[in-house]
C-alpha cells in the first residue's frame, strides 16, 4: 500500500508518516519499481500501535521503545503519565474556574476583564498585604468577581485579609450568599467561621435568615457572632445565645451591651433581666456571677435596677462593691440628665420672655 493510500485510511498525514520513517519508528519494508514506499501488513499493523500509543500521551521516543525493546517495562512509564495527566487536568479545570468566574462577573469591555484577571491573580499571592491591596484597590465601578470572593473569604487566615473580603462582599448587594450559606454546612469549624463573618457584613433580609440558622451552630464561636449581628438588627432571636455567651464569657461585653439595645428596642427587658437573675442564682462561680452583674448594667428599666440594688447586699464582696458602683453611676447620670434638662427649660422660659 502506497504512502497516499496508507494516509487515507489511518488518518495520518504523509508529512507525519515520513516522519516516522525518518525516525526508524513506522517504516515501510518495500519500494515499489518507481522507489515509491510501500507499507505492508504488517507495518500498517505497527502504525496503528503507535497511534494507540500516542493516544496514551506517550511521546514517539518512548513509543518506539515499548514496540522495539522486549524488556521494556511500561509500569513506571504509565504512572508518570498519570500523574502528568491529573496534573494537566488540574490546570484545565483551574483556568475553566477562572474563565467562568470572569464570566460570572459579567464584564462589559475588555478593560473590565484585565481588572478581574488582575484581582484573581492576587487572591493567589503568597503575600496577605498584596491580596488585601488587590481587593481594596479594586475599582468600585467595575464588576465583583463574587464566586472568587466568596471562595477566597472561607480560606483566609490574614484577618486583614479577611476583612477586605467582607468588605468587598458586603457591596455585592447579596450576592454570594448562596455560596457563604453553603460555608455554614462545611464540616471544618473555621471555614463555618469565616462563612458566618463575611455574611455578618451583608445587611439583607437573606442574609439574616442565615444568621438565624447560624444561632444553631455546634460551635460557640458561630454561634456567638451571628447573635451579635442579629441583636444589632433587633432580632430577639439572638437573646438566648447573648446569655450563654454572658455566662461562657465569650465576647461577654460586647453581648451585654446588644442585649440592652435589643431591651431598649423590645417590651422583653423584664424578661431578659429575669433570665440574667436565673442564672445569677445558680451560677456557683464568682467570675460567672460577677459578668451576669456588670451586664445587668447594659439593661434599661427597673427590673435591672432592683436586680442591682439586691445584689449592692450580696454576701460577695466584689459583686457587692460592683453593683453598688453601677448603681452610683446610674444615679449620676440621671441627675446630668435632670440638670441639663432643667437647663434647656430655663433657657426656652428666658427666650420666651425676653420676646414677650
């Protein structure tokens, strides 16, 4: 069979079949009387080995030597093609990432692509203070890539970092969300962290229906910083968990200080308060019952102040000495309050009559 012939039916183009008989690895035995080349049976036979051999990722060097050499072994050979392989794939599906994040991010011109191309490659730096310039300097008029975002703020360790994120998340108007939701459903406590953090910082209805679900979290740390978002919404489904964190003294503080804006806002400080004195009286530690003191100060109404004049007598002295402290500050800011408003009457009564 002429070389023609041979091209047609293996699929092989000649240019490629005289390289392979320049290299000694498909040669054609005969010559026809012209001297044209002349493939027999047997060579068509060893063309199509190497084709199946090159199919495999082998080069034409090696294809030769798993034909020619009998003691050629093909196993360490087949898994270096593998690894490459998996390597090669894993490249692919990274640029298809990055190719459909960009596309996600819906750019208009080709300007906006280079700037989210750029961003994508410094979320990939090694460097936290370059990662966080990136998404900082990231034009606020070009578009987010939000899925790249959402990935990159459930894997930071730089608080730094993390908080640019956030922030770049939070003026995405909610979206991303889906994917955040999906971080509080990870089985890696840090990246449920991270998860509850950066939808913390997006003030939407979905968004707090997330928090709420956050309240459920087996960690403590989950747990306490969707109750601290939701309470600055005046969610008072954030109160039972601002009063473990009290007692667990977990971000006891800044838990107190929600629960009285949630008592200033809701018709449930009476029952806040009665919670508080619960627990205050099984509480059998001193550091317990010394937090679940000081908070009662954060509390507006009467129920807090009869709860701290009790405790003014309590039989531990610091508790004692604390709620009497709270009680005294109490007291001087409501006589400022008294003077200050008995100041602004006198003044509209002068005004007033002077104009008369």
């Amino acid at each position: 069979m002429l070389i023609g012939e041979v091209s047609r039916r293996s699929g092989v183009s000649t240019r490629m079949l005289r390289h392979y008989d320049s290299l000694g690895l498909v040669q054609p035995t005969g010559r026809t009387s012209g001297g044209y080349r002349e493939y027999s049976a047997d060579d068509i036979r060893r063309l199509f080995h190497v084709e199946s051999l090159r199919t495999l990722g082998l080069s034409l060097n090696d294809a030769k030597r798993a034909l020619d050499e009998a003691d050629f072994a093909p196993t360490e050979l087949v898994g270096d093609l593998i690894r490459h392989t998996r390597q090669r794939i894993a490249a692919e599906e990274e640029l298809l990432a990055k190719l459909e994040r960009v596309d996600a991010a819906a750019p208009a011109e080709w300007g906006d692509v280079l700037r989210i191309v750029t961003l994508l490659r410094a979320l990939e730096s090694e460097s936290g203070a370059r990662r966080q310039q990136a998404v900082l300097s990231h034009d606020e008029g070009a578009p987010l890539p939000v899925e790249a975002l959402v990935a990159a703020v459930l894997s930071e360790d730089d608080p730094n970092v993390a908080g640019a994120l956030q922030w770049s998340l939070a003026r995405a108007d909610g979206r991303g969300l889906a994917d955040l939701a999906a971080g509080l459903d990870s089985e890696e406590v840090d990246v449920r962290r991270r998860a509850t953090a950066a939808i913390t910082a997006v003030h939407t209805a979905e968004a707090t229906v997330l928090l709420r679900r956050a309240l459920d979290d087996p960690d403590a740390t989950v747990r306490g910083r969707a109750a601290l978002a939701l309470g600055s919404r005046g969610s008072a489904d954030a109160v039972p968990v601002l009063l473990e964190m009290i007692v667990a003294g977990l971000s006891d503080v800044e838990a107190a200080e929600v629960l009285g804006l949630l008592a200033e806002v809701s018709p449930g400080a009476e029952d806040i308060v009665g919670v508080l004195q619960d627990k205050l009286d099984t509480a059998d530690d001193a550091p317990t019952r010394l937090r679940i003191t000081q908070a009662l100060a954060e509390i507006p109404g009467t129920a807090a102040r009869a709860a701290l004049t009790r405790l003014a007598d309590d039989g531990d002295r610091t508790i004692a000495a604390t709620a009497a402290a709270i009680l005294s500050t109490q007291d001087r800011g409501r006589r400022r309050d008294g003077v200050f408003s008995r100041e602004i009457q006198a003044g509209r009564g002068s005004d007033e009559g002077g104009r008369v």
